[in-house]
C-alpha cells in the first residue's frame, strides 16, 4: 500500500496524527470551463508492484517535478526519484534518482523562487533523518538528525535558500517545532532552532523578513491560538497571543493585501468562527450555530467544518458577506482543496443522494462558485484515488492511480470524468 501525504498548493495546516492541507493558487478571473475539454488524456508518471510512497507534485515557471520514494529489492534500498513534465510535453522527462538510503516515510515537493525543493524523512524515534534535493539527480543529501519522529515537513524560502521546518513528536504526544537554514548548496547554515513546544496544531507561512507560525498550544489549563514571527536568521521577532479555548483547526493566510489568520472560538456555549488580521479581531459575520470550525481561506469567503444532524462532520463554503452558499459536502476523509478566481474545488470520495434516495460512492470534484450561487459535482471514473488537485488553470488536473495487473499506475493530468450532475439532481452529499 502506498503511503501519501496530501499537500495541494499553498499553505499546510498540520495536527498530531493528523495532516490537512490547503491553499490559494495564483488568482485568476473565474469561468466556467473546468472539468470540459479532453477526458482522461493522463501522462503517466511511475508504475508500482509494492509498497512505495506515492508521488507529490508542485509546478514551477514552464515545468512540473513529480518526487516519489520506493523500494530496490535487489540492492535492498530505497531509492528516492524524481522526473519533470515540461508545459505542452505529451509524456514526461526519463526518471532520475535524488538519493538512495533507508526506508522513506514521507515527501515533500515545493517551489522556492527559482528552483524546486523535495524533503523526506526515513527511519523512526533515534533513527530518523530528513533529506533535501533541489532536484538534481544524485544531489540528495542529509541535513538533520532529529532523533525523534516526525511528523510534518514544509519549507519556506530564505534570503539565502530556505527554511526547513518540521514538528517532532513529544512524550505528552503534542509537538515540538524545529526550522534550519539551508543555503543555495545544501549545506546547513546553523543548528535545527526551535520555534514552539507543547503544539498540537500548526501553519507556517512565508511572511516579509522571514517567518510565520500559527500555533495551538497547550497552556497550563487551556490551549492557546499564538502566532509568531522569526527573521530569516531564525530570530523571534513577534510572540502575539490570540486566543484562549480554540477548535483544532486554523488557517494562516498571507498575501498582498496582508496576514489573515482564522480559527474556532470555543470559549462560550455557541462555537464560532472568528478572522483577526495584523490589526484586530473580529467575528466572521452571520456564521450559522452548525457553522463549527475553519478549515480554510477558499476564494473570497471561508470554508467551515459544520456538523450537520446525523450527518457527521461535514463541509461549507461561508462567503466573505455571511452568505452560505453550498449544502453541506461531507467526505469519507479530509478533501484535496484548490481554487480558482472565486471558486472553490474539492476533490474526495462522497456518497451522492439523488431526489429517489439512491446514494453512490464516488470520487469527485465538487465546485462551488463558478456561477454565483451554483455547485457542481463531477464524479471521476475508471481510478482507485486521486490527490494532487490543482484548478488554478482552464482544466482540473490531478494525480491518478489505477490497478494494472498486480500494480499501480500513477498519471497526472485530466481525469476521466463520467456524467456531469447538477445541483439540483441531489437531496445531499453525505460521507461514502
């Protein structure tokens, strides 16, 4: 089985034990062409007979680097290997290898300035590492030793290359936060820094000068929501506390227009969501009681984790005015999450209930605010899961797997979509 790790672009909010991620691709003006064109035109990547870690992707100027780990029966290593798909390319570049090592638990692939960043990790409790390449073969090396297990990575750019950050697991099962600077050749400029004890929920963010850490920690009785800023030297610079008695789920949004940072106010009989920029505070407007928690900024408005009655945890969009727009969209697990313009994209495995109460188990990209006030569900045919998801473009395109023979087939590209089915075909969307 292959072990994955679901990181769309942007900003990644991580939990102890758990991993959510999403994020804003580059703004563009919204129309309604995703998911039309081509059908199932997927570019194969990697071919799996056994256990691996599946692909992750990021896309960078005119080309897309795919990284993934698997094992080398015959020299008994696991090999960490990459390949890029140029823009317009029918077929991907010939695969290469980062590093060769112990076994890989997890990857990560990002975009920093001008080049593309991959991290693992390998081993477990003393025997943990983590690797970093920029995507050359055989340039794989190891820059720490954490000695604990991790949980979580990302990296950021730096003045002088990037910041690594990853969480370490700690004896109370909370987290400890760790970052280091590593130059343009790979080489580490300091010690791993730590940046937060004692956290059990986390996001960081590129932030003018260095960087940005939203935290949920635990206090001495309640948990505490601060957020943190360090200079490119790793320096804290701002210790700002934002609240007491906080839902575990937060999002830290950063861009021209400034910091946005959301969470969950458990402090009185009514939970609700609230928003604070670098200035002040404040309660998101007209936020129904069912309305629970934030899970991200999406386009103009908020997504919500609402618990809809004898539904469980389900998904809303909750636009910047207070207005609802989407009926709750519950998944079997956490949705990939993209946008596009003012659209949100999910992409998941849910049940859909049309008006006769037949329900279908499917993996699909639901879409909400193409057209004001509109949802559409595009159930996805002939795969065994997809991640990756990435609207910012005319067309939806993801990773896809499928069995063949006794393996694996990872493609990225358009999925082979069946029967578009409107809103107004459903009664609800629940959990598969």
């Amino acid at each position: 089985m292959p072990k994955r790790s679901r990181r769309p672009v942007g900003g990644a909010v991580a939990f102890v034990a758990i991993l959510a991620a999403c994020g804003s691709p580059p703004r563009a003006p919204s129309k309604d062409v995703v998911l039309e064109g081509p059908k199932g035109d997927g570019i194969r990547i990697r071919e799996f007979d056994g256990a691996h870690v599946a692909p992750e992707t990021v896309h960078l100027k005119n080309e897309r680097l795919f990284a993934w780990a698997m094992p080398d029966r015959e020299k008994k290593v696991w090999n960490v290997e990459a390949r890029k798909l140029v823009d317009g390319a029918k077929a991907a570049e010939p695969i290469y290898f980062l590093s060769r090592g112990e076994e890989v638990n997890e990857i990560v692939t990002r975009a920093v300035r001008d080049h593309f960043v991959v991290a693992w990790t390998t081993g477990s409790g003393t025997r943990t590492r983590i690797g970093v390449s920029h995507a050359h073969e055989d340039d794989g090396v190891y820059v720490a030793a954490p000695r604990k297990d991790v949980l979580w990575m990302d990296v950021v750019p730096s003045v002088d290359g990037e910041i690594l950050v990853w969480a370490e697991r700690s004896e109370d099962e909370s987290a400890e936060l760790r970052a280091l600077r590593i130059n343009s050749k790979l080489e580490a400029l300091s010690a791993p820094t730590p940046l937060a004890v004692g956290s059990i929920a986390w996001q960081v963010a590129e932030v003018e000068g260095g960087l940005g850490l939203l935290t949920i920690d635990r206090g001495k009785v309640l948990t505490e929501l601060h957020y943190r800023t360090f200079s490119d030297a790793l320096a804290l610079k701002s210790d700002r506390a934002l609240a007491k008695e906080v839902g575990a789920e937060i999002d830290l949004h950063v861009s021209n227009l400034g910091t946005e940072i959301a969470w969950t106010d458990l402090s009185d009989l009514d939970p609700h969501a609230r928003k604070s920029t670098t200035e002040n505070v404040r309660e998101t407007p007209a936020v129904q009681k069912n309305a629970r928690s934030i899970v991200a900024f999406a386009g103009k408005g908020l997504l919500l984790r609402s618990e809809e009655p004898g539904e469980g945890k389900c998904l809303r969009v909750l636009e910047s005015g207070g207005a609802l727009e989407s009926p709750p969209l519950c998944f079997l697990e956490s949705p990939e999450i993209s946008t596009r313009g003012d659209a949100v994209f999910l992409e998941g495995v849910l049940r859909a209930c049309d008006q006769k109460g037949a329900c279908t188990p499917s993996t699909a990209i639901v879409s909400i605010g193409e057209q004001p006030g509109k949802m559409r569900v595009t159930p996805l045919q002939a795969i065994d899961s997809a991640w990756g998801l990435d609207c910012s473009g005319p067309r939806c395109l993801t990773l896809m797997s499928k069995t063949q023979g006794s393996g694996q087939v990872v493609e990225w590209g358009s999925p082979p979509i069946g029967e578009k089915i409107e809103e107004a075909a459903f009664t609800k969307i629940e959990a598969a």
